[in-house]
C-alpha cells in the first residue's frame, strides 16, 4: 500500500523522462508526430469533454489505429498530462522584470488569463488536482506568479499563502463559470436566455423564493445587462477584495 502511494507521488510524464519522447524508433505511423497528437487531444476535450474522451476515440480523430498512438505516449494519463501542460503554453504572461511594471495591474492580467484558461477548457479543472502539474509552461505560470507576488512587498512568510488566495479564488470562480458554460451549451440556449429562465423557474419555487427576491436588491446594485457583463463585475470586484487584502497586510507589516 505504501509503495503504491509513494508510486503515485512520483508518477509524471515529466519525471519519467518521456515528455520529449518522438517515438519509439522504427515503425511509427506516416504523418502522425505528438504535437499533433496533443493538439487533437486538446480539441476533442474541448468539443466532447473529458467524460467522453478515449484512445480509440483519439485514434478515430487522427485515422489510425489506437495502437499507432502507443508509439508516443504509453498511457491515456501520460496524454492527459502532456494536453495539460500544452494548454497553458497559450498564456499571455505580463513580464515581472518590465521597468516600472505594477504588481497590481500584473496580478490582475495572471488571474484573469487563469479564469480564461478554465472557462475555455473546462476538463482542466478535474486534471488540476490529477497531475503533478509540472510540465515547462505550467511551470512558467506558476513562476510568474511567484515574481509578481514576491514584489508585493509582503513578508515571505506570506507570499504562498497569497499566492494560494488568489489562485485558488480564480480556480473555484473560473471552474463554476467553465460549468456553467458547459450546461447552457447542452441546452441551445444562450446564456442570457438560460440565466432567465432559470432564474424565473427558482424564484417561482417555494423553497427558492425567499432567497431570490431577497437577493433582487443586491443583484441590481452590482449591475450588468447581460450575464457575462455581471460575472465580469463580480470577479473584478473579488479581485480587488484579495489586492487591498494584500496592501493591507502589507501596510500591517
């Protein structure tokens, strides 16, 4: 039991020393290399979700048997893994360095570019906690966040704990809207069109009323026509609740 679990601590396609693997030599199928493998991995998980995705599924998607794409990765997580870190790959990431550069103004971009990357990819969200999460770009993320961070001015005690608020607040808030997203697609709907309805069938439930017109008041003071202009006003406003938290502990000193 142990050894499994310490198994398990130690398993990554990047410590394994198979992330740069282009095949195993000899009999590899024509036209097939991983990046293209990765980047139909990445556009089925987008278009199906991970529930549905397979490696028969993925070998029907490139035209070759499931057994040709063994020749690049071992196993469905190792290309799980690999599709994980491709994705953050396509971050705009601010540079800490850049000469008079605001904390603050870079925070923002890295969360926001972080909420955009779980909204726009949904199946991440459970891969999160799957996965060491090690590859080079993830990597790269999680160091510019560190840089901007460490410049806070908080004491180092603090910086992870800083860190972990911010990016975990986004985690949450980007995982729910991703969701939210995903469930209005399976409907036809749009989302302003799915927001009403929804919001008409619960404020009609008896055990749901209360709440709702209790919550009119509220919902019309933070404003927004549509339902992506009032997540937008609700993230940018948490957002700056975990900046001016930061100021203060660090004004607290």
């Amino acid at each position: 039991m142990a050894e499994n679990a310490k198994d398990a601590a130690h398993s990554s396609v990047w410590l394994e020393g198979k992330a740069r693997r282009r095949g195993r030599g000899g009999g590899q199928p024509s036209g097939l290399d991983r990046d293209r493998i990765i980047a139909v991995t990445v556009r089925l998980l987008d278009a199906e979700g991970l529930d549905k995705f397979s490696m028969r599924r993925l070998a029907a998607e490139l035209n070759v048997t499931a057994m040709s794409v063994y020749w690049y990765v071992d196993t469905k997580d190792e290309l799980l893994e690999l599709a994980l870190d491709a994705v953050y790959g396509g971050l705009e990431l601010p540079d800490p360095a850049a000469e008079g550069a605001d904390w603050r103004e870079q925070l923002r971009a890295l969360a926001t570019v972080y909420r955009t990357l779980l909204v726009r990819h949904p199946w991440i969200s459970p891969l999160a906690g799957r996965y060491l999460n090690i590859g080079p770009h993830s990597l790269r993320f999680a160091r510019t966040v560190q840089q901007v961070v460490l410049r806070t001015g908080l004491p180092a005690h603090g910086i992870t704990g800083a860190i972990s608020a911010v990016l975990q607040f986004v985690y949450g808030y980007g995982t729910i809207e991703g969701h939210f997203f995903s469930r209005v697609a399976d409907t036809g709907l749009t989302p302003d069109e799915y927001f009403r309805d929804a919001m008409s069938a619960v404020a009609e439930a008896p055990q749901t009323a209360e709440l709702i017109e209790q919550s009119k008041s509220l919902m019309a003071a933070r404003g927004g026509d549509t339902v992506a202009e009032m997540m937008n006003r609700d993230f940018a406003f948490a957002l700056d609740l975990l900046i001016a938290g930061i100021e203060a502990m660090v004004e607290r000193g």
